[in-house]
C-alpha cells in the first residue's frame, strides 16, 4: 500500500530574520544604474495557512560617491532605504516555499547631491522562495521591485535581490 506523507501550513506562526542582497536603482537623468550592497530585517506573521503580514526594511549603499557639478540634478543618493508594511500569499505544505505579495512602502534617498533626506511613499512587489529545514529555520532568496511613486521621476524604478535567512516560532 502506498500512503502520501501529511502536509501541513501553520497559522499564527511568527518569523524574524536578517536580509543581505545588492540594490539597483534607477536615478532620472543619470545613463546608468546606481548598485551597491546592504541589508535590512523582516518579520512575518501567519495571518491564516496561506495569508502573512510583512514587514520589512533594508538600507542599501548604491553608490560610493555623488559629487555635485554644472549640469548634475540633486537627485542621486548614495543610500538608498526602504521600510514597509504588506500581505503575501504563501505556498507552505512543501519544505520548498515560494511567495508573492505587495507592501505599502516608505523610502528615502540619502548623501550624494541629494540636500537632506529624500522621502517618498510607494509600493512595491514582493517575490521569494524559502527552504524550511526544519520548523525553526528557513533560508531563501527574495526579489522586491519597489516603486516611490511620489519621486518616480527621480527614481522610477528600483530592485532588490536579496538572500534571507529566519528563524521561526509559534506553530
């Protein structure tokens, strides 16, 4: 007799972890990408078996240097932040956990020839795929495209991809 193995989602589960990864943004009037390093925090939690919360922030080092000079707009940070608040639809019965979901995020765009920091609100879309070795460890990469849609003539786009590692409780 042959039996399938049980799979199982956990609601109510809580999950912390730490964010490393390159970002690249995309700066209105500047012919190429500003990429660089960094990383971030995030916390999710098992609203039902294939619903979570997220929440997210990552500080990423686009660039190492911006000088002012005649002709150059003050729209390019050499920091770029990111902090935001979603839903994700999760695929959790497999070892193997893939994700999508959208976040409501903030941003801000810091040093270079930009004066003080520059804020904007945006969103931005959220997909992964996690390995669960166990209940209480998981690790994976992320891919977040983010959109600050109230600078999006100054930064129209910008991507991050990210490897993740978490720990998780409360199943």
């Amino acid at each position: 007799m042959i039996a399938a193995s049980s799979a199982s989602a956990f609601e109510r589960q809580h999950h912390f972890g730490l964010d490393g990864g390159v970002g690249m943004l995309k700066v209105g009037g500047k012919d190429s990408l500003s990429v660089g390093g960094g990383g971030g925090l995030h916390y999710t939690y098992g609203m039902t078996d294939a619903f979570d919360l997220m929440v997210e922030g990552c500080f990423m080092q686009v660039a190492l240097e911006e000088l002012p000079a005649k002709g150059i707009q003050s729209n390019r940070p050499t920091s770029f932040s990111n902090a935001g608040v979603g839903v994700s639809y999760v695929l959790d019965v497999l070892r193997w956990i893939p994700y999508g979901g959208v976040l409501l995020e903030g941003y801000s765009a810091n040093g270079g020839t930009v004066q003080g920091p520059s804020i904007a609100v945006g969103g931005a879309i959220a997909l992964g795929l996690d390995y669960a070795f166990n209940r209480t460890f998981a690790m994976g990469i992320a891919f977040r495209q983010h959109f600050p849609f109230s600078k999006i003539s100054d930064y129209p786009t910008y991507s991050q991809l990210l490897l993740r590692v978490e720990i998780a409780w409360g199943y």
